[in-house]
C-alpha cells in the first residue's frame, strides 16, 4: 500500500474526520470544502470504473460511459488485481 509510505498524524486525521460523517448530506458540505469539484469527480470516476470492471465491462465501453482514459481504467484495473482489496471491498457493503 502506497499510502503506507504516507502514514502520519494528519493523515490520520483526515480519516478520521470522513469516519465522522453521519450521511451524504454531510459529506457533500464536507467534501465541497476540502476537495475541488474535479477532485471529488476523479475519485467517484475512479470507482465507477472499479465497478464496471468488476462486472466485466470493456475499457472502451468504460471510456464511453465515464470519459475515463485508458490510463485510468488501467490503474483501477491494476489496483483491482493487486491492490488490497480496497474497492471490492467498499463495492460489496455498498452491494454494487
């Protein structure tokens, strides 16, 4: 895990922080004052294509459907084989 190397007090923090958050609601004011709207686009854009691959869309139907490039597709793809389980494991409790 990359964000390993990473690991610090404030980093901490900030998880704890989003672990504060009670609803959407909650997490849109919080995220529309930490992140730019192309931030929090990336990073939905980033598990929208984890999801369709788990349901074994093509990259080319991925790049049409989110506008994603292929390099991002492929990155998903990558942490999705080698990763720590990280999407799967948020896709499954949300049950996509």
């Amino acid at each position: 895990m990359q964000l390993k190397k990473l690991n610090d007090k404030s980093i901490d923090q900030l998880f704890e922080a989003i672990l504060t958050l009670k609803d959407i609601e909650e997490c849109y004011i919080f995220f529309d004052d930490l992140c730019t709207v192309n931030e929090i686009q990336s990073l939905s854009q980033r598990l929208e294509v984890a999801r369709m691959l788990g349901k074994g869309n093509t990259y080319n139907q991925i790049e049409a459907e989110t506008g994603a490039s292929t390099a991002t597709i492929s990155r998903v793809k990558r942490c999705l084989n080698y990763g720590n389980e990280g999407y799967k494991m948020t896709l499954d409790r949300l049950g996509r």
